[in-house]
C-alpha cells in the first residue's frame, strides 16, 4: 500500500471472461511458480480488499491518507491556479472518490472518469460524487491502464487531468514506473497534465509502522488476496495459514510486503499446484520512497515537463504537477 489500482476489472461482481479470463489466471500461476512467489498487488482488491484499504487510510500509523489531505488543503488554491479550472479530471485507482470529490470542486470540472479494479464498489463510489457534484459528468470504468486505457468515446480529449494521488506509483519497480507514467502522459494528450503523490523517505519505524498497524488491518488486507486469487483461479489457500510481514529494504528504498507460510503448504487449483515449505514466501507488494529529485527524473523520462510540487512541513509527501 498504497495498494495500486490502475489495473483490470476483477472484482467478484465482474470476473473476467474469454481471453481476459485465460490470461489473468497465466499471471497468476506464473507468478505462483516461479522460483520466488509472487502476487501481484492489483488482485489485492476484489470488494472486501477495497474495504480493507479505506479502513486502512482511517489508521493512526497510516500517515499516508491524512498528510496528504492536510497538504491538499494547505496548498489547494495554488494548486487549483497551476492544474487551472474547468478540467476533464481522470483517476485510475479511484476507490472511494473522496479526494477526487474535493479536486474537481475545487477545479470546476466538467468531467470525470473514475477508473478501478474492483468495478462495484467504484460504481457505487462514483453514483456518490454524481450525488455532491450535480453539475459533474461523472463516469465509471473498469479498465486496465498499464495496457491501455479506452475512455467512453464521448470524453473530450482537451484540457485532461490525470489525477494520482495516494502515491500508488511507488508500487511500481522504476522502470515499471517510468512506463505507467508514459501511459498518463498518452492518457493526458495534448495539452493535459498529471497531478500524482509521492511518498517520500522517512525514518524506518515510521514507514513498518504504517505497513504492520497494531490493529492488524494491514494483515488482513494482504491475506485476503490469497482469498481473491482462490476466486480467480480456483484454488484452495487458506488465508490463516499465512502470516503478514513488511519490512523496509533500504537498499532498493522500499517497503515489501510478504505473506509467511506458517507450516508446510500444499496448494492446488485446477491443471496445477505447488507446495510451499513452513517459512516460505509470497511477495505481495512493494512500496518505493523516491526522493523528490528522483521521482521528477522518472517524470522526464515518461515525458512529462514543467513539474512544480508541494510538500508538507516535516518532507515526508509530495503532490507534484507535471505538464504532459
């Protein structure tokens, strides 16, 4: 976490079919043989993974959600003045919409286009925002942008926003990060801009707090992908098998997430398996700390210039606006 969600649809409402169905469950089993367990982090959020993070972004060690809503508030009008009114406001990953709610009053917008991997709970997050903005054309789609995103036709294509915020970009490995960023600059066209958090560097204890809360919500946020996969390929985890662990690398500037086997694990699913020894991992999720420096050089590289940014008092977040 910031758990990323710019990714494909594939919330127990809305499974995928076809092709879509047969390349989901190869990415997941890949990652589940290979020699290094892994999950992606975008199967954290069927409905209940989705609940999970927005009470997660409500903890007292998740400094995330709030340092950037006091700094949202703290710098709105100058950055109201950078972005400039009457935007088409875009969001991948767009949850709850609540941040997105206050941006596009604030900006006067006449569009916005929520995207998210769980399609159900974004439906009823975005009939919200039509609720307290009556005057905003407000959209929901499920999409998968690291793909390619297709907008409903009828979206103007001038004067975009891609808005980023919770710092979901530090999901991705750099380069991974440079090629998502060169998406929003596809997605901004001529023109458009990108608004997107950053998670700074941070003292190490306040960083494993905020990925391991005293409350174990965290826990159970990153076990219950083992019950969203079972959805997806069918097969059988049991999530109380399997313990939570986060840790800061600081080699690679990154928070990791991992779930332990508790004992010897034998996990099946139809056509395939694997067995996993009592210890073993499956990485979940990793979580880079760009230093603001570093994170405007991703930026050029994905094509994007002019960059102004706002940081809060103690340096620990960024809201960066870049020009496409």
């Amino acid at each position: 976490m910031p758990a990323i969600a710019p990714s494909l649809a594939l919330s127990r409402q809305a499974q995928p079919v076809g092709q879509a169905y047969a390349a989901c469950r190869r990415e997941i089993t890949d990652a589940l043989l290979a020699p290094r367990a892994s999950i992606s982090p975008k199967y954290f959020y069927d409905r209940r993974g989705s609940e999970l993070f927005e009470a997660i972004t409500r903890l007292p060690e998740y400094y995330l959600t709030r340092t950037e809503r006091a700094l949202m508030r703290r710098h709105g009008r100058a950055i109201a003045e950078a972005v400039g009114a009457g935007r088409v406001v875009i969001e991948p990953g767009a949850g709850s919409c609540d941040k997105a709610r206050d941006l596009c009053r604030r900006l006067a917008a006449t569009h916005f286009v929520g995207v998210d991997i769980s399609a159900d709970y974004l439906q009823g997050a975005v009939a919200r925002l039509r609720a307290a903005l009556p005057g905003l054309d407000a959209r929901a789609v499920g999409g998968d942008i690291t793909a390619g995103l297709r907008l409903p036709p009828d979206i103007p294509g001038q004067r975009r926003l891609v808005f980023y915020p919770g710092s979901s970009i530090g999901n991705f490995d750099p380069p991974q990060a440079v090629a998502l960023l060169a998406q929003m600059r596809a997605l901004a066209q001529g023109g458009g801009a990108l608004l997107i958090g950053v998670d700074l560097p941070k003292p190490r204890a306040v960083l494993e707090a905020a990925y391991d809360d005293a409350a174990g919500v965290t826990a159970a946020f990153n076990r219950n992908v083992l019950a969203h996969v079972n959805s997806l390929i069918g097969s059988d985890f049991d999530p109380r098998q399997w313990r939570h662990r986060a840790f800061f690398n600081p080699v690679a500037s990154r928070i990791e997430m991992h779930l332990e086997a508790l004992g010897p694990q034998r996990v099946r699913w139809p056509g395939g398996g694997r067995d996993f020894a009592a210890g073993e991992r499956i990485h979940t999720e990793n979580s880079y700390k760009h230093p603001l420096p570093a994170f405007t050089a991703l930026l050029r590289q994905a094509g994007f210039a002019g960059t102004q940014s706002w940081t809060d008092a103690r340096g620990w977040y960024a809201v960066v606006h870049a020009r496409a």
